[in-house]
C-alpha cells in the first residue's frame, strides 16, 4: 500500500501543534528548575555595619578596621555560599574593593589611583558584598546589607615650609634693647599638624646680633649703635614639625634709628584751677612725638583721680534734705545726720570728718552713736519708705566678725527686740524689717541680704533702699542690685514699748542689766536719711549721686567724626581714639577740667594719661610712656556773709496781741562781700565787693527761756514760701528756714516773720538770735542779736499826783519801805519800767516828771556829773527838818550810788552806751514830731535843776 501523500495545510498544521506542545512542555520544566535552584540560596551574604580605614598617601592599598570579610549562611553549598564580589556605592570615589578568596569571603580594598592628602584627607562610601548565586552563571545571587566605610589619609611630608614675605624689614633705635622687632611667617601645605605646622626659625648667618625665637620673633641681642652701623642684613631659615627644613631662606633688613624719645610733649605738670574759671583746658600746646613711625591709630585714656575728695568726687555739700529737694525729690525725707547746730544738735557727739572740707562726713569708731529724738520721724513706718545713705566701709577684723549697725529701731526698754535695722556683717548689707501683728500676721518676708565687692573696698558708695513692702529695692550707685538671699519671719507681738532710733549701733534697753549701745558701726557715714510714704525714682537717685567735677572736651563738634571717644558716668575717665596723630593732638589740646561748684573743694586732683599707637601692619611699633600730672583746685575766695537791720525796738502791747503780731525783721538786709586783692607797683590795695550766692539755712534762735506754746509762737505764713526752694520747722526753741536758694528770698521770707504773745502782762521783753548758712555751716554769717520791748500801758494822772503832791509822796515811800527793806524807787516801780530806754518813751508819751528825772539822769550822766561838780554849794541849800519824822529816805539815794560808781569805773564807756542809746531812741520815736522833742529836752533840763535841789542831807537819820 502506497503511503498517503499530505498536503501543505496538513503539514503546517501538524508543524504548528508540535512546536505548542514543546512550547508548553519547555515551560512545565523551566518552573520547576527555578524552583529549586532558588531552594539552594536561601540566605545573604553577610559584612560588618561599618568599617575604618587608613591609607599613606601616594600609597593604594588600605588598612582596615575591622578587615573586610564577608559571610554566607549557605557556605559549603557552591556558588550559593560563596562570595564572587564587593560594590562600592558612591560616586567618585577612588577605591575599589576585590574578592581575595570565594569560599573564606576575605576581600581587600585598594586605591584606584595614588591619594593626595592635600587634596581630601578623609572619605566616606557605602559598600555592599554579593554571593554567587544559584549556578555558575551567577544567576539567583544575593546582596549583604549595606555597611560605611570611613577613611582617613595618612600625610607624608613631601612639603618645605615656604615664607610668606620675600624680605622682612623692622627698625630699632639705638641704645635699647627689644623684645621684638619683628616677626617672620613660614606655612607649610602638609595636610597633617605634624608636617604642616612650623616649630623652629634659624638665624643662618653668622656672627649677627640678633636672635630668633621659634615663633618667629626677632630681638637684638645687644645695644646697638647708629654711629657703628645704620643697617643688618641677615637670612633665616624655618623647619616644620618633621625638621623639614625651608626651600629658600628669607632676609630681615633691620634699620638702627639714631635716639628719639616718643612721647607727650610741650605739656605742664601742675595746672591751677581757680573756682569759677568753668571749664579750663588742660593741655593747649600738647603733641605726640613718634620718632618718624609711620602710624596708623592712637588710643589715649585719661583718668582723673577724686576718690580723696568728699564722698569720692566733689559735690555739693547742702543737706541731704537740701540736695533732694534740688533733685525734685519731695521735701518730705528726714535727715538723721544733720549738722550739729541749731535744733538738730543730736549729731553733736559724733565725730566729724574735719579733712573733708565742708562735707558733713560722720566717722564712726566702734565707741560711738547717736540717739534720734521723739518726734523726728514716726515709730511705724508704712509699706513704702526709702533709706539713703553714703557709706564708705572696710573689711572688718577677725574671721567671725560682728554686726556693725547703720540704722537700728529698737525697744527703748524691757525688751530688746529689733523692728527694722540696717547693718553690715561679714561684707553683706543686711536689711531687717519686722513687722507688727497689727500690720500683718502671717510668715512674711523679714531678712534681705545682698553680697556686693562695694561693701568692703572702702571707697564711698551711694545706697538707696526702696522698700515696698514685701519687696525691697537696693541701688548702689545707681545700679540695681536683687538680694541673694531672702528669709521670712513671723511678726512682732503688739506691745506699748516705746521704740528708740539710733545710728551707729543698735539700742539694747532691755533683758540686760544696764541699757547701752551695741553692734557699733566702723567706718565713715553722711547724707542718712529716711523718706517715710514714698520711693525714691532712678532720676533722683542719679541726681544725688552726680559729681560736681571732672573732665571736659571744649568745642566738642569741632572735632567732627575723626575722634573717638568715650567718658564714664562720673567723667572722671576718658577714653580717644583717632587714626593719626595731628587729629589726636587736636582732640588732646581740647581736653579741659571743669567744676561746677561756685565754691569747690580745695585740693590736689591728680590724672594720669596712657597712651598706645599702633603702626601699619603692627600691633604697636613704638611706646609711649604714661605721664602722670595734678590740678591744684585753689582755695576760693571765703565769702563775708553780713546780717544788718534794726537790732532793737519797742512796741505796744496790744500789738503782740493782735492776730498779726509784730513783724521782728522788717529792715533786714543780707549781703554777702569778698575781699580782692589788687597789686599794681609792688603795692598791695585791699577791697571788698558783694558776690552773690545761696544760702542753705536761717536759724532764729531763742535767748533765754524757750517759747510758752501756751502764750506766745513764732509765726510764718505758708504763702510766703510758694515759688521758692524753702521750708521752715518750728519749735520752742526758736525756727529754722531752710532749703537752698538766694539770699533775696531768703530776705523776703525771713521779714514776714512775726512774734505773737496773748499775754503780754507777763513779759517786757524778748531776744532773739539769727544766723545764716550756705554750704551746711561752710561758710556762716555773724551773729544778728535782736531785742524786742513791750511797752506797757501806764495811768498818767497817777504818776502826776506822786509827783505834784509832795507829802503824799513821802508818805508812801515812809510806809512802803518798812514792808519793802532795801528796794529803792527803781525796783518799786521795776514791773513798769523794764529798761532805759522804755522810762525815755514813758516819759515822753505820759510827761511825768519824775520817771523823766529817771531816764534824762540814765542818758545825760557825763553832763550831770560836771553839773554836780559846779553846783556843790547848791546841794544844801533844800535842807528838810526832819525833827518830825522817823525816817526820811532820799527816793533816789541808791540808784545815785549805783550810777556814781559806775560812773568812777568807766566814764568813758558810759558816754558811748548813751549814744548808742539815744540812737535807739530816736529810731523807736520816729513818729514823734521835732518840735515835741525841743519841749520835752527842756523839760528835761528843768527837771534836772530841780531833782539836784530836792537832795538832802541824810547823815543824821538812823538806818
């Protein structure tokens, strides 16, 4: 049988469904292969997290750390547990890492090409190992995790240092030996601080007199000359740290400059300062001398030494009150240190400061305190008050020392309990504040400390305590201090224990035997003062603490922005910096003193200047030597302050009486005079010339008994002090007014002052004392003694009668004498005529005759005397009978005797208290018409006449 031929559709189709079965046959096989191929690798590789390297440069091989060694869990298995390769997965990195050994996984990493450590010291890469996979071919490999690699680059040194300039120049002048002169500077471009760093200089040439030191700096060994050689020229080498030594030596080219002293010239050394002169230049012709040097800024610094003047510097030395009030402080502070005159005369047993001038400065020695009297400021202070205080303290003795007491209110007796207290301990300022159960009556806020340098440098310092209550402020010298340290206390129990203020120790009046003084202060105190009700604000307290002296730049703005400058707040330092030299010659000879005060602290003020210049290119290229001076502040001219005005007068009673009273200053003039000297020809001419200044206080003291409040006052309206910078205190002792301000409102104030007495009956006469200050008692006025006379009113008729009437008059003399043993007619009418001058206005207003015989006797006793002498014979020609009488008594006898002897003992003094007299007269009478006073002097002479001839001979009565 023949076999079937196909046709080409039957073949293709048979072609097609072969090639689909192997197709699917091929896959079926495949899958399962894979399959477990991928049973074989089951795990990755693994490698170290991160690796350190190092490589020398120029070197390709690195050392790591730890080696590079790669693991695989399917190790023995082959290509699965083999490693075949290392990646580095960083872009530009000189390494590469190959396979050591498959089976062990070592591997080692190798530089691409050599590495410059100049270049990169340090890299850091990722790299990864890959196993071999399932089959030869590498196929169903794994990969580790991906571990850092940080290489660092060891240096070789392959540099010489190299210096930076060509050739050094320096200059010295001769004679003088230097330091440096110079320095040289070589680098290195090592990478390493081994290589790169330069550690020795060489002088290599030899036989110069100069030397080198490993920083490079280039002294002379010895003095040189200019005369011996102008110039040195000389070579130095440089080595680095590996003795590296430099390529290419330098030259130093040294210039020996002939003796030139840089410096301050054309200045002197003692200046005057004269009060007044305002700001006074200290340096007009002054300059710098820098030998040549090329300079490029000079820094001066001037500073002004018055820590031995007053509180540290001269200020105004008013009252603590005074100066507050010129602050804009309210006038309501009380000063517990006044000065001791006056009513404030608690002070008085303290010890001043006589050194310091006018400052009222109390030292305190550890012996001694003062007691502040009732009534100056209340026992309980409110919430808010303010202590102030100047204060200059040193360290205290011993390791243990004790509390030195500023300020102390404490029980007076029975208890000793402190209620409030400032004192010092141990260098710390200690404020104590306890406060009533009826103020308070919880744990509060009871001890502030503050630990300041200022406390024990025994300087002077300005403290300021604002307390508001619970929190308490300190300024010291106008800077904020917090306390470090804050203890609280439960409050003192309410008692009717008085309570006793003291300054410089602490009052112990009770729980010991005897009560004394305790915790005494050490050092030097002024301007204590206490404001009750208020805080004192920083612009005060700034105020306070402003010195009246210190330095000056005249014409300020003529300097534009070429200088630099700077002073401190007390002025008494400053600082000028200026690119060269004639701006800075130009600034120095602007530099001025000034004191402001018009009469200033006389003294020694002494300055220093310290001056540094630095060149182009250095950091000083010469030195300029301090210069050390002082300012003689002369004694200011003393002023002569003069109290004038009607010193004594008399008025009615009913005047005192009245609600006005009596004016006691009506004409008073103040005026103050200093003497000039003027010499022309060798010739001294002396004059005086009014000036015009302050005053800070008026004292109106009593003499004699103080004032009865119950029946007499000085009075002062209010009013008459609006717009003026006084206030006044009042007591039995007398007024006070005070306050800085002029002389003139001082004069306006003190003649509204008024006397009052409501009782005149009692009184025929009061004195007063005035006086005037300016500058706390600096400068004092003399002493203004003022007498007032209160004229009594008298029943003419009576007087009249005693006179016309003559037995009757003898009668009464004859009864009162037996009742009245040795009264003459004087003391018998004593309660009406208090003095001479009084009996002249009696007379003259009541025209009795025998109180006018009193008086004219009193004021004509020269002209009497010489009358008695020429009339002798014309004493007996009045002889009385006296046969019927008992006693017959001459009114007139005693006081004669007393005028007579008298007039024996000094007859001219007589003659000139009478004119005196008769002056007083004339200004009391004033109102009195002249014609009046022609008949009352001829009375006066007729009544002469006629008492010489009413004498008689007594020597036969019996006494």
């Amino acid at each position: 049988m023949q076999p079937r031929i196909r046709s080409a559709q039957e073949s293709c189709f048979i072609l097609v469904t072969v090639w689909i079965f192997n197709v699917l046959a091929t896959k079926g096989h495949g899958d399962g292969v894979n399959h477990r191929f991928k049973r074989v690798n089951k795990h990755k590789p693994w490698i170290e997290t991160s690796y350190h390297g190092v490589i020398t440069e120029n070197n390709n091989i690195v050392f790591l750390d730890p080696p590079l060694v790669a693991l695989d869990k399917d190790a023995p298995v082959r290509y699965a547990g083999e490693i075949c390769a290392f990646k580095i997965h960083s872009q530009d990195v000189p390494f590469e890492a190959v396979v050591l050994n498959k089976t062990s996984g070592e591997g080692l990493l190798q530089a691409k090409s050599p590495i410059d450590c100049e270049l990169q010291k340090e890299y850091t890469f990722i790299i990864q190992a890959y196993d071999c996979g399932a089959r030869p071919g590498g196929t169903y490999w794994k990969k580790s995790h991906k571990a850092v690699v940080h290489i660092q680059v060891n240096d070789v040194n392959e540099y010489s240092p190299v210096f930076k300039e060509t050739v050094y120049k320096g200059s010295i002048t001769e004679g003088k030996l230097y330091d440096n002169i110079l320095q040289v500077e070589a680098v290195d471009e090592d990478c390493s601080p081994q290589y790169s760093q330069i550690c020795d200089y060489e002088i290599v040439t030899p036989d110069v007199p100069f030397a080198i030191d490993r920083n490079g700096n280039v002294r002379n060994t010895e003095k040189l000359s200019y005369d011996e050689q102008h110039q040195y020229k000389f070579m130095v080498t440089a080595y680095d740290c590996g003795q590296k030594e430099a390529s290419e030596d330098v030259l130093i080219h040294i210039e020996i400059k002939p003796v030139c002293k840089p410096g301050w010239q054309g200045w002197n050394k003692r200046v005057e300062y004269k009060s007044g002169s305002g700001s006074k230049v200290l340096f007009s012709s002054i300059h710098l001398e820098t030998c040549g040097e090329p300079v490029s800024s000079v820094q001066t610094t001037m500073e002004l030494q018055t820590s031995h003047i007053g509180k540290g510097c001269d200020r105004d030395t008013y009252s603590e009150k005074s100066l507050q009030k010129l602050c804009g402080a309210s006038s309501d502070s009380i000063d517990l240190l006044p000065a001791p005159y006056g009513l404030s005369n608690w002070t008085s047993t303290l010890l001043m400061d006589s050194e310091r001038d006018s400052d009222l400065i109390f030292k305190f020695d550890g012996k001694h305190a003062a007691k502040i009297p009732d009534g100056v400021i209340s026992k309980n202070l409110t919430d808010q008050y303010t202590i102030t205080t100047w204060m200059r303290h040193g360290p205290s003795s011993g390791m243990r020392a004790e509390k030195e007491t500023i300020l102390c209110n404490s029980d007076k007796t029975e208890m000793n309990r402190h209620h409030y207290a400032l004192y010092v301990h141990n260098c710390r300022l200690v404020f104590l504040l306890r406060r009533d159960f009826d103020q308070v009556d919880m744990f509060r806020p009871a001890e502030f400390h503050w630990k300041l340098e200022q406390i024990c440098d025994k300087e002077w310092h300005y403290y300021v305590v604002n307390v508001e209550f619970p929190v308490v402020t300190l300024y010291v010298d106008g800077v904020v201090y917090d306390p470090y340290l804050v203890t609280d206390d439960w409050p003192i129990h309410l008692s009717h224990i008085d309570m006793q203020l003291t300054v410089g120790a602490c009052w112990q009046g009770g729980e010991i035997l005897k009560p004394q003084f305790a915790q005494f202060f050490h050092g030097s105190l002024a301007g204590l003062s206490i404001r009750p009700g208020k805080i004192e604000s920083r612009k005060v307290i700034s105020c306070l603490q402003t010195c009246k002296e210190g330095l000056d730049i005249n014409s300020l703005e003529s300097l534009g922005k070429e200088i630099k400058f700077h002073f401190n707040p007390a002025q008494s330092n400053l600082v000028m910096e200026g690119d060269d030299i004639d701006t800075i010659n130009r600034a120095m000879q602007l530099v001025a003193y000034i004191n402001s005060r018009q009469f200033p602290t006389p003294g020694i003020r002494r300055y220093s200047i310290s001056t540094q210049v630095q060149c182009f290119g250095e950091d000083t290229c010469i030195s300029v030597s301090d210069i050390d001076g002082y300012i003689v502040v002369l004694q200011p001219v003393e002023p002569k302050i003069t109290i004038s005005g009607l010193d004594h007068f008399s008025r009615p009673a009913s005047e005192f009486e009245s609600s006005r009273g009596v004016v006691l200053f009506p004409g008073l003039r103040i005026v103050s005079t200093v003497r000039k000297g003027e010499h022309e020809d060798g010739k001294a001419h002396r004059g005086s010339e009014e000036m015009v200044h302050n005053l800070d206080y008026c004292d109106i003291l009593i003499t004699g008994d103080e004032l009865n409040t119950e029946q007499e006052c000085l009075e002062l309206e209010p009013v008459e002090l609006h717009g003026k910078h006084l206030e006044f205190t009042n007591s039995t002792a007398g007024m006070s007014v005070y306050g800085v301000d002029t002389m003139a409102n001082y004069e306006h104030v003190l003649r509204k002052l008024r006397y009052r007495h409501w009782d005149t009956a009692s009184i025929f006469d009061r004195k007063f004392h005035l006086s005037c200050s300016e500058l706390n008692g600096r400068y004092t006025s003399n002493e203004f003694n003022l007498e007032v006379n209160v004229l009594h009113t008298i029943n003419p008729m009576d007087h009249f009668n005693h006179v016309v009437v003559q037995p009757q008059f003898l009668q009464s003399i004859h009864h009162s004498l037996p009742d009245l043993p040795g009264h003459n007619l004087n003391t018998a009418h004593n309660s009406a005529i208090p003095s001479a001058a009084t009996i002249v206005i009696v007379v003259c207003i009541s025209f009795l005759v025998f109180i006018i015989v009193l008086g004219v006797f009193r004021i004509r006793t020269a002209f009497q005397h010489s009358n008695r002498e020429n009339e002798s014979g014309k004493e007996n020609e009045m002889d009385w009978d006296d046969s019927a009488l008992t006693i017959t008594v001459n009114p007139m006898e005693n006081y004669e005797d007393l005028g007579h002897s008298e007039q024996e003992s000094d007859d001219e003094e007589e003659e000139e208290e009478e004119e005196g007299e008769e002056d007083d007269i004339t200004s009391a009478d004033s109102e009195e018409s002249e014609g009046d006073e022609e008949a009352e002097h001829g009375e006066d002479q007729q009544n002469i006449t006629r008492r010489e001839q009413l004498e008689w001979d007594d020597s036969t009565l019996p006494y």
